[in-house]
C-alpha cells in the first residue's frame, strides 16, 4: 500500500508548488512545526501504484491521497481514510513564499502598534495611517521601519471632512506586507475593526514596549488634560479600555449616554506597580484548524491504478499537500 499523495496533488515545495510526482531528492519542503512554517529537505522519494484512493474534502479544498497517509488532528495523527469530522492542520498555501519579518520588540514596536489600534488600517495584505499632522505620521513611520524593517514614507493626501464638509490635507504611511497585517490582526484577536479590537496584550512584554503602546495610542485617540499631570483616552470601545484600565491602575466607567468613554491615564500610572509583564508570541500563528467534511473512496478506473509518492524527509518528517500537513506512517 502507497503512503502518499496521488501523481498529480500539489505539494508545497520552498520554490513554489509542484506535482507529487516531480518532487527529486533534495528539493526544500515547507512543513509546519507547531504554528510556525519551517522547512525540510526530501532524502529520498518512492513510487507506490494501488487501486484505492480517498478524496479528503476539507473546507478550503479536495485533495486525493492514499486512504493510509496520515493527517494531523487536535488529538494526534489519523488515517486520511479515517478522517472525516475531524478538524486537520492547515495552513494558507498562498502565503508560504511571503516575506517573513523580524518584528523587534521595545518602544517603537509599542508605539506602532498603539497608533495602529488608535487610527491605523489594518487591511488584507498592508496597514496604513492616515492623519492630518505631519509630526504624528512623521513618528509612526519612523516607528514602522526600526520594528520591522519595512520601508515607510510619508505621502501627502487629502480626505473628506464630514464636519467641514470639506477635503482636508493629511499624511498617509503605507506598506505593503500581509505577514504584518496577519500579526496586527493576532495581535487584536483577529478583527482589526476599531470598534471590535481587542486591547493587544503582546505590547505588555515589558515596560518599555507597554510605554510605546501609551503614547502611540493617546497621540492617535487622546489629549494631554491641562488641569493635572495626565493624558486622557477618548473611545467608543468599552471592552478595550476597561482591558487597559487594570495596567495602568486607573479606574474605569463606561459612559451611560452610549457616546464615546473616556480613560485618565495619570503621568505616575507606572508608580502604582499595576503593571505586570506578559509574554505573548510576537510573531503571528501561521497555521489553524479546519474541518474535514467528509472522505470519499475513489477506485482506480479501468486497468491503471494510481500512483502514491512517498518521502524520507529531514529534519522534519512532515510535509504538505496543498496547505494541509500530512506525514507517512512511521
């Protein structure tokens, strides 16, 4: 009985996606390790021909593979034959080439992070800033590139006023990376949206991150109060400063008249020895579980029976099919 993918499957090979049966020895396969993509390098490669095959159908796609191919669940390795209802290891094929960032931790990481939340947009493959002061963009920027090493600039543009009913000039910064929207939206708890974010827990790593976060966050959604030493927090978001309210040991309550609240943040917050480090991972996961929905048997038709490709990997001994994480049996 044959271990593997049928000829045709796709499997994720470092230099782009091939058919089973054109994977040589020595060719680079990526794999997952835990949540984090890593590769692994085919020792060798055999050719299996049998007359029974499975379609797995998962949620994202059908693959062909050998009914005894292994896939991996949430409680360890099961038969492709077996596998329906299970949820099974994936991850986003098209993203395995990407750029992958060194996102660096400390107060500029904070200050990004705190000014996205405030007034940044986190889309599909690329965040952005757009503010009417130059200062503010100028920082952001300057931010952006010393934690992750991309590129930013400032652009000038302009945006509708609704109060005004006027276009008003303003900055924009801009890049280009989906890995970092992917981080951004972790960061959150999966939804960027202003209103639905989540306070990102990642910027608590230490105190001099967390005070990034601070002045990212008030500069973007805040104002100095002139009557005290201390900054004050305009939100909408209930759920996310009363999150916030416990680490700078202020206390918090929400406005009654459904408008926006408001969070003191005392210039001394960090002498009341509220705040306590986290660690949380500072890159995003890069694989998820999705469901298989069923299993069907495909019979070889006719006399050619299919062909399954096996392969001695290391140092890892797994592989993927089309995003899907498989191994041989041991």
């Amino acid at each position: 009985m044959g271990y593997g993918p049928t000829s045709k499957m796709l499997v994720n090979l470092v230099d782009g996606c091939v058919q089973a049966k054109n994977v040589t020895p020595g060719s680079a396969m990526w794999t997952l390790d835990g949540d984090r993509t890593v590769q692994t390098t085919v020792v060798g490669v055999t050719a299996v021909k049998a007359r029974a095959a499975v379609d797995v159908v998962t949620d994202r796609m059908t693959f062909t593979v050998s009914p005894d191919l292994l896939l991996d669940t949430p409680d360890g390795w099961t038969h492709a034959g077996d596998a329906a209802g299970t949820t099974v290891a994936w991850t986003h094929a098209r993203k395995l080439c990407r750029e992958r960032l060194t996102i660096r931790p400390g107060y500029e990481f904070g200050y990004f992070v705190g000014a996205t939340c405030a007034d940044g947009t986190v889309g599909k493959n690329y965040v952005s800033l757009v503010v009417n002061e130059e200062t503010f963009a100028s920082r952001y920027a300057a931010a952006l590139t010393a934690c992750t090493g991309l590129s930013a600039r400032l652009e000038a543009v302009t945006r509708p006023s609704g109060y005004l009913k006027r276009d008003l000039p303003g900055f924009r910064v801009r890049v280009v990376s989906s890995y970092l929207a992917d981080a951004l939206r972790h960061y959150v708890g999966g939804d960027a949206h202003h209103m639905r974010q989540r306070f990102p827990r990642v910027v608590l790593r230490d105190l001099d991150t967390f005070r990034g976060f601070l002045d990212g966050y008030i500069e973007g959604d805040g104002c100095r109060i002139k009557r005290w030493p201390a900054r004050m927090i305009v939100s909408a978001n209930v759920g996310f400063l009363a999150d916030l309210a416990p680490v700078i040991g202020a206390r918090f309550t929400p406005s009654k008249r459904g408008t926006a609240s408001q969070l003191c943040v005392s210039d001394r917050w960090e002498s009341r020895g509220s705040f306590a480090p986290e660690h949380h991972p500072i890159d995003p996961p890069e694989s998820s579980w999705i469901e298989v929905q069923e299993v069907r048997p495909r019979p070889a038709l006719g006399a050619k029976p299919f062909t399954f490709y096996g392969y001695r990997l290391a140092p890892y001994p797994t592989f993927l099919v089309n995003g899907h994480l498989v191994r041989e049996p041991w």
